[in-house]
C-alpha cells in the first residue's frame, strides 16, 4: 500500500502529514516501531517507522541528520506520536523532510501503536493476497495466450494489456525483439529504443555503470528513474534458456507507481518467453539444418530436379527461376576451437535471422571457416552487411543466376574473390573485376568484356548498339566521328548512347566509365585476345 492509501484508514483518524508530502506515493512493505537512539539497524526499505521520539537526539542539526538518514536507507514514512516527548515535528525535521521527500506523520497520542500495527499489517496481507491472486490470474492468461499462439509481439501486447502498462523485450545486447506500446511514450530512452530497433550505447552503458547490466542473477528486479538517461522506474527480469542469458523482459512506470505485481508479473512473463523461444528455437534449428542440407546439394551439384526435390525447394523458399547470388562471409579462421565454432554458428544465425526479417528465405550453410548464403536482391546484401560489418569479416557475393548451375557459378565467383581479397569488408564479383583485369587475372578478362557486352547482346538490335559503342570509343568519343563511319546522323548515335546508358546503368560521360571503356576495346583487339579470347556469355 501507499503512504497516501494508509492516511485513509480509521485507525489513523486525527493524524495528519507535517513534511515530505511529495514523497506520499511510497509504497509500504511493512511497519515497526523503532524507539532506539540508533534506529538504522532495525529498519529495512520500505518500511514506515512509528516512534514516540523518547530516544531521538534534541539539537536541530543531529534531528535533520536522522531524517536524511532515514530516507537514505529507503524509509517509506515516519510517524511520531503527539504530544508528549515531542509536542510536534521540529522544524528542523520538517525541513529536511522536505528536502528529502519523507513523509512525516503525527498521529495523535492516544492511538495504541499496536492498533496501527494491526491494522496495516492486516491491510498490506490482504493487499499482497489479492496481488497474488492478480498474479495467477495474469499467468493463466498468458499460458493461454502461449497455447494459442506463436508470436512474442501477440504475447506481449497480452501482457501489456493486463498490466496496463508499456513493455519491452530486448536481446541481451539490447536489439528490440518485440514491444507493446500504451499511449505517449513514457521518456526519452524508450522512444529511442523504439525509433532505432535497440536500446542506445548511451543508455546501456549508463545502466552497466550504475550495476543495473548485466542482471546478476533470475530474480526481477527494479531500476530506479534515472532522469540524466532520460529514465523513469522500470521493472526488468532475465530470461534465461539452459543456463543462457536469451533476453530481457522491460515493464515500465505509468501513470501508477510500479508495484510487487509488476515484479510478479515480469517473472511470469520471463518463464513463458523462455518457453516460447525455446520452441522458436528448436524450429530454427530444424529448418537450419533443413535449409544447411538443401543449400549444400545445390553447390555440390546433386540437385536433379525431380518433382519431389523441386517441391522440398519451394517448400524451403527456393525457386530455381528466381535469380540468386551466393554470398560467402569467411571468418579467416578455420574452426578447429570450441570458440571458433561458435562463432561462427553465431555468424551464420545472424545471417538466418536478417534474411528472415526481410522476408527471404533464410537458406545458409556453414563450410569450414565460411558462412555461406543465397541472396535475393543486392539490397538484402546491403542489410546483410549492416548486421555483420562491425564483426571485421570479408563478405564476398558472386553474381545473380538462375537455376541451380548458376548458384553453383555464383559460388565459385565469390570463392575466387576470397583468394582475391584480403581486407574486411564486402563485395561483389563485379566491385571487383577491374581490379583483377589490371592484375592479369585471365578469367577476370572473360568477365569483365561480359559485364561490358553482354547485356547490349540480349537488348534488341544488340549487334548495332555494340557496334555503335565500340565505335565510339574507338574514335575517341567524338559522336560525330563514329557517325560518319556507320553513315547514320549524329542524333541516331546519340539515341543509341543513351539506350546503352540505360542498359548498362552507367554514366557514359564519366570518366572512369569511359576508363573502362577504353580498357574493353583493348581487350577485345586482336593481340589482346591471342591464345584465349575473352568471352561475353553470361
């Protein structure tokens, strides 16, 4: 109970608050009366102190001194019984009550302690046994939620709905997992949380400095408001899976005080998460191992396309009419170590878990010291970077192809960009290929006159633009130069220009595409291509 909600009770009929008002909406653990001159042994927070005054000290500065001490030892209230001893609260009590927040009460002195005892006592049990009963009735809702659904975001909004409060659930490293929103947001630190997807540095490192991370232990427990973090009172509890720190379950204050049922409430809550990631869990793993055995029969190339294998395909999210790259993520370590093995299985669940978030299938596998995965589109290899590019790893993707010989040609791309590459950091078979033409690299050569060529070959009227392109360069940009070689008008090269731009996505005026086009008609002289003659297939 509150220290507002004891004043209401008839027992206390005639008493009244003297100082310290704002600190009313205490709660109240429990009662003692404490007539000793060294009352701190004998008190514990939250507890309301009744005294007669017989032992406290007379002068003012000593009388302000056990009142600060008081409340810094988390004193609820402190009743004193007038007049006798003392015929009120001295000033200099009062005062420092104020200034501290701790409510002074002077309760008249014919009113036996032992009735207010008896009587607050009786009314905290009665108010813990109908938070109990609050509490079960809370758990079997949300079991019940559990056995209807499969979605934390369902789970916790249940949650929050029944408090009447605002939750969160965080990742250990605060990575936002799911939340349920009540009205305007509470304070700073959670609207940031929210907007971003995970708890900010700021406030992670300010709860570690004050002791609140990592939790120490299984038990929920309370963080203060912290108003330089932009942080008010907060209930949080660990979750915890085989021994493992899987999450953090967040209630925060509202408009009513948090209360030992939030406390009961964010065990309850923290147990039934730990049984529905268990349960995600083991799902993930199925379809790991699923997606892990699949991924492998498509790069050792004994995928036969039978109706059945081409059904388990689309089953597990792959359709071999789609285009797809192979991305490969090396650790630069084989993992011969319990640590190295670990990590990357962290690695390779990050990538599962990034690719399930944009809504691809999330098919990887693990080889050595690779992590290796189909991709979509470029922009989920973006993302996909952005999830791993504070690891210091090197992410290589080889081109997008169909069907299953090309995730193979794909995977064997990015492979040669492994030996290639040796600094963090992610790219594509194409970032690449001018790098490796300037090497010598015979192979990059063939790519490079394909990434050139080869989508004017499959364009309409293909012959002509290439024509016209290699014309260009060859007469040194000039457009009206190539246009007296081919006897068109200059404006017919100009069109086609502007639809080998188009083509090709390229800025045909900049002046390393231009580099690059001089160095493909190098390429494609003859002395260039003596002994093996770069290809344009595709």
């Amino acid at each position: 109970m509150r220290v507002a909600d004891l004043l209401e009770l008839p027992v206390l009929h005639g008493s009244r608050v003297v100082a310290g008002e704002r600190g009313l909406d205490a709660r109240i653990r429990w009662m003692h009366v404490v007539d000793l001159p060294d009352p701190l042994p004998w008190i514990d927070r939250g507890m309301l102190i009744l005294s007669t005054g017989i032992a406290w000290p007379r002068r003012d500065d000593e009388l302000a001194e056990l009142v600060r001490r008081l409340a810094e030892h988390g004193v609820a209230a402190l009743g004193l019984a007038v007049p006798h001893y003392f015929s009120r609260f001295p000033d200099a009590m009062r005062a420092a009550a104020d200034d501290v927040g701790l409510p002074l009460i002077e309760i008249p002195w014919e009113i036996p302690f032992v009735r207010i005892t008896e009587t607050v006592h009786q009314a905290i049990l009665r108010e813990q046994w109908q938070e109990l009963e609050r509490a079960e009735q809370l758990h079997r809702e949300l079991m019940r939620a559990a056995a209807r659904t499969r979605s934390l975001d369902r789970l916790v909004r249940t949650l929050g709905e029944l408090l009447g409060r605002s939750i969160t659930v965080e990742e250990p490293d605060g990575t936002l997992l799911a939340y349920y929103q009540r009205g305007p947001y509470e304070d700073a630190a959670r609207r940031v949380t929210i907007e971003s997807g995970r708890a900010p540095a700021w406030l992670q490192e300010g709860l570690a400095a004050r002791g609140y991370l990592p939790p120490q232990g299984t038990q929920p427990y309370r963080v203060p408001a912290i108003p330089e973090l932009g942080l008010r009172e907060r209930v949080v509890c660990p979750i915890w899976l085989h021994g493992e720190l899987v999450g953090l379950v967040w209630i925060i204050e509202g408009d009513e005080p948090l209360s030992g049922l939030d406390l009961r409430a964010a065990e309850h809550a923290a147990l039934v998460f730990a049984l529905l990631f268990a349960q995600q869990r083991e799902l993930a793993q199925l379809e790991a191992r699923l997606g892990y055995a699949f991924l492998t029969t498509l790069l050792e190339g004994r995928f036969s396309g039978t109706p059945q294998e081409l059904e388990r395909a689309r089953s597990l999210g792959y359709d071999p009419a789609r285009r797809y790259r192979v991305a490969v993520v090396a650790l630069g370590e084989p993992p011969l170590t319990v640590e190295s093995f670990q990590r990357r299985e962290q690695i390779a669940l990050r990538v599962r878990r990034v690719l399930r978030q944009l809504g691809s299938a999330p098919l990887v596998a693990t080889l050595h010291d690779q992590v290796i995965a189909l991709i979509e589109r470029d922009g989920h290899l973006d993302e996909l970077w952005r999830e791993l590019g504070d690891c210091g790893l090197t992410a290589v993707a080889g081109r997008p192809y169909e069907g299953p010989d090309g995730v193979r040609r794909s995977y064997r791309e990015a492979c040669t960009l492994l030996e290639y590459v040796d600094r963090s950091g992610c790219y594509r078979y194409e970032d690449l290929v001018l790098e490796r033409v300037l090497a010598g690299d015979r192979e990059a050569r063939q790519a490079f006159v394909a990434l050139w060529l080869g989508p004017l070959e499959q364009a309409r009227h293909g012959e002509r633009l290439i024509e016209t392109l290699l014309g260009w360069v060859r007469a040194r940009f000039s457009v009206n130069a190539v246009a007296e070689q081919l006897a068109v008008h200059p404006n017919t090269v100009r069109y086609r220009l502007e639809q080998i731009g188009a083509l090709l996505e390229r800025d045909l005026t900049d002046p390393e595409t231009q580099f690059e086009l001089q160095l493909l008609v190098r390429l494609l002289a003859p002395e260039a291509r003596a002994g093996a003659a770069p290809t344009t297939a595709n």
